[in-house]
C-alpha cells in the first residue's frame, strides 16, 4: 500500500487540550495528544465524546517555542480505545508550515 499523503509527517508526540466546535461554538475543553503532524495537518487522539468526519476542533499545543491555536476538520476516524482522528489544517499558515519544516528537518537528520 504507498503512501498517498500530501505532505510529509513526522512523529509529534504531545499531551495538549482541544475543543469541539460546532456552529461557531466551542463545547468542553477536552485533554487530546497528538501522535503526528504535517503541514497538511495532525493525527490526534482523543476520548469519544462525540466527534464525527467533517466536525472542527479547536487545537492548543506547542510547535518548536511557539504556542499555536489552531482550526482543524475532522476528515478521518479510527475507534481504539480512544479515537484517533486524522485532522486537516482549516486555515493556512506560513508560519505554521516553516515550524514544522524545522521539526521535519530536526526529526529526520
């Protein structure tokens, strides 16, 4: 099977908050951790608390010194014992995309 992804990932492993949005509204804050990133976007896992393909979430983490809050939709679910939803990047971000090349190069030198 090969890898039809747009944009290179690497492992990015961080224990974070995200927030369920729906029609602009932000719900619970709920503990999250991302497992991979990507200019494209991240692979989070998180509890199931409702989340369906095609919702957004509201992502607080770290990327290098940077504390980022991002816009992700939901494009893909797989249930463990958590969910681990592979999310897009809503809005682009020059900034954002030049951090993770700095992790990408970090993580594959």
């Amino acid at each position: 099977m090969s890898n039809q992804r747009k944009h290179e990932r690497t492992d990015f492993i961080q224990a974070t908050y995200c927030k369920l949005t729906s029609n602009g509204n932000c719900q619970n804050l709920n503990e999250c951790y991302i497992s991979n990133i990507s200019k494209g976007g991240m692979l989070i896992e998180i509890p199931d608390f409702g989340v369906n393909v095609d919702d957004k979430i509201l992502i607080i983490y770290h990327l290098e010194n940077h504390l980022r809050k991002d816009k992700l939709i939901v494009r893909h679910i797989k249930k463990f014992v958590d969910l681990k939803c592979g999310c897009e990047f809503i809005e682009p971000d020059p900034n954002r995309d030049a951090l993770i090349a700095n992790v990408l190069k970090k993580n594959n030198d």
